[in-house]
C-alpha cells in the first residue's frame, strides 16, 4: 500500500555487478538480470536498477521485499503490473517483462526513468514547465480513466520529470479497476485508508471505493502546489472547481488538460506580445531622446497595440499628440502643404461668385448719368480679372510669393475701381474689410498680415484723394456727389441699395463656406482625437 511514508521512485545510473551472480545471492532474479543499486522502497515493493543482459538495456525492476509473501500482497502486486501494463500511454511507464524469481518472488521490469519526482522540483522549476508537465499528467490520467482505472494516489511524489521533457506517473499499486468489483478491494479494509490523505479527496476518506472524480481532486492539490502565492484568477478558479467537494461539479481530467492548454498558449502569446512592447517602448524613447518623432510615434502605437497596458506607451504617444514638433519632418511638412493647397484652393472657390456679382452690376449703370466712362468700363474689367485669378488660384493652389502679391494688388485695384464708381464712404469699406477677412487667410498673408492690411487700406483711401470733388464735408455733415456716375436719379440710388445689398449676401456666402469648411475641420480634427483615445488603456479609475 502506498502512503506518505513512500520514498518517491528514483531512478539513477545502474551498477550491475560484474561476473556470475551465485544462486544464494539475494538480489539475483532470474538468470536474465543483474542487479543494481535499490532506489525506491515502500509497502508496494521494492524498486532496483538492474541491466538486462538478453538484449544490452538498462530497466527499473520492482518486486515485493518479502522473501515469502503473502497471498494478498502477491495478488496486489501481480494486479499492479497487469494494470500498469495494460496502460500504453506515453506518460505511463511500460511494463517488459512480469515473472518470478528464483525463490518464487514475483517482480516485473519495467523501462528505466532518469529524472527527478514533482515534489523536488516545486519552487525550483519554472511554472510554465510544471504546468506543461501537469497537462501531460492530466492527459494520461483520462486515458486511465478511459480504460476504467483510477490511481487513488496522485501526488507530486508520483509524477517524474524527465531529463529530456518527459512525463510519467508512476506507482499504481492501489489503483482501482473500476470492473472489478469484490476483488482486491477488500483487501483494504483491514489495512486502513488507501492513498495519501494530504491529497486524498474527501469521498475517498470514507470509502476507497471511489470514481474517476477522486483522482481530478488529487490533480485540483497539486494544481494549487503548482502555482505557488501567485496564482493566475483563470487557474486558481479551475484548481477551486476541481477540489469541488461534490465529486459531480468537478471537471474531468481532458477538460483539465485542454484548460491548461489553452492557459500556456494564451499566457505564452502575451508574454511575447508583452516582451516585445517593452522592446518597442525602449526604442521609442531613444526615438523621442533622438528627437526622431515619426519613429518614436509608429514605435510606442505598434506597443500599443501588442499590450495597450504597458507602461509608457501611452504617455509617449499623448505627449507627440499634444506637443507639436519644433521642426516638422519632411512627411509632416509635405502632409500640412497639402492641406494648405487644399484650403486655399476652397477659398478661392468661394471668392469666384463674389467678383461675378460685382462684374454683374456694371450693365445697370448704363440707366444712371454716366461721368466717366473709364471708370465705368475698368470696373466690371477688375472684377473679371480678379474672377480668373482666383479660378487660377483654385486650380494652381501653390502660388510663388510674388504672384500672392499682384493677387493682393489685384483686389485693392478693384477697391480702387468701386471707390470711384459708388464712393468710397458707402459699400466700399464694407466690401473692402469682407474681402480683406477672405483673403488674409491664405497661407502667405497669414505669415505677412501686414502686406495685405496695407495693400488693401491703400485700395480704399486713392479713391478719396483722387475723387475728392465728389465729396464734401459741412456743418450739414458729408455730401456725396458721385465721381462716375451722378447719384441725382432713383437708378442710381436704386443701383447704390443694390450694391449694399449684394455686399451683405456676398459676405454672408463667403463666410458659410468658410465657417462650414472650418466646422468640417475642427470636427474632423474631434473625430480623430477621440479614435486616437479608443488606443490608450482604459484607467480602471
């Protein structure tokens, strides 16, 4: 019977003993084997390294101490061997031979283990190994349980790792045969508890005659030994299921194994996944430290997305989204061109209606008293001109300076045109400021607000000095006479609310499409931060 005074079964490097082995030696069995050293012994038998001289191996030989044993221990032990034996699995020490030595003691040989037991290698190998080595042993303890046996006496003691990755369970000298009721079994009634009580299950203490949930219990102990103070929630709630004290909610050995498994596939990725954002953060940091941002961003994101926990990606990737470079990368600086094309390209477009207007109202002033006709005709000429160059500009948005320049001048020309046609008191400073407003926010005037101010501010004063008879200040306050065209006939004044009313729509339109393309812009730019923030680790808090 195996029990906590068992010595686990060690096995170690052989020492037959060399020449003839006389017929009163008490360690010769057979004439087949020589014997070695003694490695294990308990109440099941005794277990010797000894060499196999018909065919050249080494193998463990177990047989009973006793010199003259009893009926019941040779029918425990023959049953040991048969069970055993018929268990070909590879995590199951295969039987060679069952026999009977020369002064009728049985004994059977079996393959030779080189390793060490379970219990000497807790705290001292890696978990990921035990628990590799503990999915084995579930393995073969539901082909057992297949075949109708259970081991009744699972322990660390009982499970050796091998030198090169195997995995056995040994000692099923109390196993139960699940078919063979009223046999040996009662042979454990007057020799007290089968099993080890440590890992016994609680069904088992009252009665031996337990099922295949006795063993899974056994395995749930040393399961719980296996992962130590720091268990994993996943696996301390599996080694909790199967300690369940109701033998029936316990899983069975395969659904075990295939949940340690899946534990060591799952961890064994996010260890790597892991490790290789750390790696990634690291060369993010140099990255920042070099002043390399492109590197440092894509770097600390692919961390990101391996492990959204790991630490310092996410302040990396905040810091490059809030703090602009002080010197964008050439990317950077061709992707912000491009949206500067863009802009003023829309810009551009939504001026294009505005200089039509303006050209559209020359044909009335044929109903009103013409003053002079040069100015009469270079103003629809300026609104046109000024209509092409911003199509031009629409299209061939990257425009040199100095043609940005003439554009400007372009514009205070055409201030200069309506000034003298309709004074420059009346729509003139309106129009004047509405497309100052539009224009000022091309790229080259945003970086010289100055040039267009002055430009345009010039645009709109010539037209009081060089039409200076058609305006007067008295005590009655300013008089307008009109400079092109007289402003003594309803036409006229009906041309003058005209013109006012067209610059309000005019003002009114540029600024829908600009305050639509700035609101498109700015929720663009929302959007983006938000799914930006979907990537950054959820703070629990």
């Amino acid at each position: 019977m195996a029990g906590p005074k068992d010595e686990p079964t060690r096995q170690y490097t052989p020492k037959p003993r060399s020449g003839s082995i006389v017929a009163d030696d008490p360690t010769k069995v057979s004439g087949a084997y020589a014997i070695g050293e003694l490695v294990g012994k308990g109440g099941g038998g005794e277990v010797y390294v000894a060499h196999d001289r018909r065919i050249g191996r080494d193998v463990a030989l177990k047989r009973l101490p006793s010199p003259a044993p009893t009926a019941d221990e040779t029918a425990r032990f023959l049953r040991e061997a048969r069970i055993q034996a018929r268990l070909e699995h590879p995590a199951i020490v295969p039987v060679y031979e069952l026999g009977k030595d020369e002064i009728g003691r049985p004994f059977f040989a079996m393959k030779r283990l080189a390793g060490k037991p379970l219990s000497e290698l807790l705290g001292v190998a890696t978990r990921e190994r035990m628990l590799r080595a503990f999915a084995d042993v579930c393995r073969a303890i539901d082909y057992a349980h297949s075949r109708g046996i259970v081991h009744r006496d699972l322990k660390p003691a009982n499970i050796v790792l091998g030198e090169f990755g195997e995995v056995y369970v040994i000692d099923w000298g109390v196993a139960r045969v699940l078919a063979d009721e009223g046999t040996i079994e009662e042979l454990a009634d007057a020799e007290g508890v089968l099993g080890t009580p440590q890992y016994m299950a609680p069904e088992q203490r009252a009665n031996p005659r337990v099922d295949r949930p006795a063993d899974v219990f056994s395995l749930g102990k040393i399961l719980a030994e296996i992962l130590g103070a720091e268990k994993p929630l996943e696996l301390d709630a599996l080694a909790t299921a199967m300690m369940h004290v109701d033998p029936s909610k316990r899983p069975t050995a395969r659904a075990c194994a295939d949940r340690i498994e899946q534990y060591l596939d799952g961890d064994r990725d996010l260890a790597r996944r892991r490790s290789l954002a750390e790696e990634l953060v690291a060369y993010a940091r140099g990255a920042l430290a070099r002043r390399q941002r492109t590197d440092a961003m894509r770097a600390a994101s692919q961390a990101l997305a391996l492990d959204p926990r790991v630490d310092g990606a996410a302040e990396i990737v905040t810091t490059l989204m809030l703090e602009p470079p002080p010197q964008p990368p050439p990317a950077l600086e061709a992707a912000l061109r491009e949206a500067d094309r863009a802009d003023i390209s829309r810009h551009a477009k939504a001026a294009i209606p505005g200089y039509l207007l303006i050209a559209a109202f020359m044909p009335l002033v044929v109903f009103t008293k013409v003053l002079v006709w040069p100015v009469i005709v270079a103003t629809p000429a300026s609104a046109l001109l000024m209509a092409v160059a911003a199509f031009r500009l629409a299209r061939q948005p990257e425009r040199a300076f100095n043609w940005m320049i003439a554009y400007a001048i372009g514009n205070a020309v055409l201030m200069v045109m309506l000034g003298m046609l309709i004074g420059p008191f009346t729509v003139v400073p309106a129009v004047a400021s509405f497309v100052t407003a539009s224009v000022i926010t091309y790229p080259t005037f945003l970086e010289r607000p100055g040039v267009l101010v002055v430009t345009m501010v010039i645009g709109w004063l010539v037209p009081i000095g060089l039409a200076h008879s058609a305006w007067t200040i008295s005590g009655e306050g300013l008089l307008l006479r009109g400079y092109a065209v007289s402003f003594g006939s309803t036409a006229a004044v009906a041309i003058m609310l005209a013109a006012s009313l067209a610059a309000v729509v005019m003002a009114g339109i540029q600024s829908t499409v600009l305050g639509r393309a700035h609101r498109a812009a700015q929720h663009k730019l929302v959007a983006q931060a938000w799914q930006l923030k979907q990537l950054l680790p959820i703070d629990p808090r």
